[in-house]
C-alpha cells in the first residue's frame, strides 16, 4: 500500500510512518512543519519507502495531486493545542475546516479509503462517564476561541461522513482521547510533555486551574496500530470510533506522579486559567473514554499503564535533549 499522510511530521503522524513502513508499506508525508518536525522523521530518511513533502493542505491542487498516487488517506494535519488556536483563531479555523475538506474532497475523487483524525473535544462540556460516540456535544458560546476547534472537528467529521456515505469510499473517523508518548511536544499547551519537562529542570510544575479536573490519557503506541485495522474493517466505515486509555487521574495527581517518577524537586503550583490562556476560557471537569465499540470492531484493548507512558517520555527527553538527571 502506498499512504498518504497529512501532518506525518506531527507527533501521531510520525508514529503512524514508523508503523506503516515497518509494516512494508510506502509513505507520503505531507506536512508543513508548523508544529511538527523533520526530526520526527529521522530515523526514516533515506529509507525508498519514505517520501516527505513540505506543504499546506489549504493548497488544493497539492493535495490533490498527492492523494491522486495514493492507496489510502491518514489526515492527521491540523492546527492543534490551545495556545496556537487561541492565539490564531481565523488561520487554525481555516486548516481545520478547509483543509480537512479539502483532503476528503481529493480521496473521494479518486476512490481511494481515508481517515480522519478527529478528538474527544467534539464532546465539549460533556463530562459524562465513559462517553460513547453518540453522546450529545455541549459547547460554550462560538465567540470563545477556545470552542473552534471543537466546532471544526465536529465538522470535519460531518464532512467525511457525509461524503463516506454519498461515495461509498471507505471512511474511518477516529476520536483520539489524549493521546501522549515520546515526541510531544508541550510547546502548545499539551500537558504531559510540558509537566515532564518541568520535572526534568527540576523547575516549578504548572498546573491550570484547581487541578482537580480529571484526564485519561492513552499511549500513542496503543493508538497508532488500530488505524490501519480499523481501515481494513468495513464495520468501521462512516462511523465514528473513541480511542484512548483507561487509567483517570486528577491534574494535580499527574503532577505528583511526574514529580515521582522523574525523582525531581519541583514543586507544585497553580496558575488561573485566565493567566494561563486569556480571558473566558472554559474547560471541562472530566474526559473519561468508553472504548467498548472499538473493542467489539478490532479488539482495541490499551496495555500500556500511565507509568509506562511517563517513563517511555521521560526516556525521549533525556535522551533527545541531554536533560541532566535530577539529582
Ligand atoms: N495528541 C492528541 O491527544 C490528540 C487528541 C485529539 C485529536 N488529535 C488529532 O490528531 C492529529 C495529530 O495531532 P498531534 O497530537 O500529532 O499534533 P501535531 O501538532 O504533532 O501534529 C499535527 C501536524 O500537522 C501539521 N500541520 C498543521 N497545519 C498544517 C497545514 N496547514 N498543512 C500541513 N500540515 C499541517 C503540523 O506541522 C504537525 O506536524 C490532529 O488532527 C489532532 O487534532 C490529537
């Protein structure tokens, strides 16, 4: 098979190349290195199986020339964490309306399966129990900026069904709950890289708001392998499918566990949210994944724990920057 994938240079992204070129298959990276990186990919240069190509997917005819070549879609391109959709509204709306349109517009042109990355934020304020996909959204007012993303992806996932529907191309919509692991950047807001990076200077851990709301994060190494099964199972096609992790935890009890496994002397703090994304914004108390249709469509079953996963980031960072270990 030969793939294309949007935001391959991405954290997600990248892991999904390695998977797919170990698993024999040819990849096509189209990224343009907003938040992702070359040094992802690395490890693949000079593989015959591995292309990249530096790009928006707001360029139509790009990404449709690309798709044209291709076997299967993964569109994982977006504009992502709170900092960069707050501080740019309009150019992150756009990447994640029009570019995921035009992704899907050129796969279903050309008949070729595709799938799109979208997130547990379509749920919005909905902190129930194990949320389950047909669970209704709850957003806060469209003029906080904090809610496009949520809007866009829910959107998004109108789109590729919709157009799954109407062709008959296969389609797969993926909700990722918190997906973390080596590569991560915490440059944006993403919480689990930007504590270990404090623990690892041993500077002040920064927690946002109480720190009594509640996460459940989910090792991309579980996450990635189920892409590719879930494009081969026509039961999957034009719906949309939680994958995440099962252990929750408190902000605040994360920050502890950080501090723990990394052995650091950094203390905990607390910063508002206000202070820490602007005025207005919301968040919600829980996010908290019922994976049970992924189970029954692919045996979707996490095993990595929420130790295994600080440690696995823990290890990447001290090998890829030298970060001295605390003492
Ligand atoms: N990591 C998570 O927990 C999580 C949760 C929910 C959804 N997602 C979704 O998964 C996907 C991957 O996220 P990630 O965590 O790997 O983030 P990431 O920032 O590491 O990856 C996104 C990639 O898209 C690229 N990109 C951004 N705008 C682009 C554009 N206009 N044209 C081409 N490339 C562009 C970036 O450079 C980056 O490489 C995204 O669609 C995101 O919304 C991730």
């Amino acid at each position: 098979m030969k793939a294309v994938i949007t935001g391959g240079a991405g954290f997600i992204g990248s892991h999904l190349c390695d998977h797919l070129v170990a698993q024999g298959h040819e990849v096509i990276v189209l990224d343009d290195l907003s938040t992702g990186s070359l040094s992802n990919l690395s490890q693949l240069e000079g593989s015959t199986a591995f292309r990249f190509v530096q790009g928006d997917i707001l360029d139509r005819e790009l990404v449709d020339e690309l798709v044209a070549e291709a076997d299967a879609v993964f569109h994982l391109a977006a504009a992502v964490g709170v900092y960069n959709i707050v501080d740019n509204p309009l150019r992150s709306l756009r990447i994640n309306l029009h570019g995921t349109e035009n992704v899907v517009e050129a796969a279903v042109k050309h008949r070729v399966p595709y799938m799109i990355a979208s997130t547990s934020e379509v749920y919005g304020k909905n902190d129930a129990d194990g949320l389950k996909e047909n669970d209704d959204r709850i957003y806060g007012s469209p003029t906080k900026s904090r809610w496009s993303y949520a809007a866009a992806k829910g959107l998004d996932e109108l789109v590729a069904y919709v157009h799954g529907v109407e062709s008959g191309v296969p389609c797969v919509i993926t909700r990722f709950f918190n997906v973390v692991g080596p590569r991560q950047t915490g440059r944006y807001g993403m919480v689990v890289p930007r504590f270990v990076d404090q623990a690892l200077s041993n500077e002040p851990i920064t927690v946002y708001g109480t720190g009594t709301q509640r996460r459940c994060f989910g090792s991309v190494y579980d996450v990635v392998p189920t892409l590719t099964r879930l494009m081969d199972t026509p039961e999957a096609y034009n719906r949309a499918v939680n994958l995440g992790g099962r252990e929750e935890i408190s902000i605040k009890g994360l920050a502890d566990r950080v501090v723990q496994l990394t052995g650091s002397t950094s203390a905990i703090t607390y910063v508002d949210y206000e202070q820490a994304y602007g005025e207005g914004y919301e968040d919600m108390q829980r996010r908290y994944p019922d994976t049970s249709l992924a189970a029954r469509l692919i045996g979707y079953e996490p095993t990595r724990d929420l130790n295994d996963i600080i440690d696995s980031i823990v290890q990447h960072r001290r090998s890829a920057h030298s970060v001295p270990e605390p003492v």
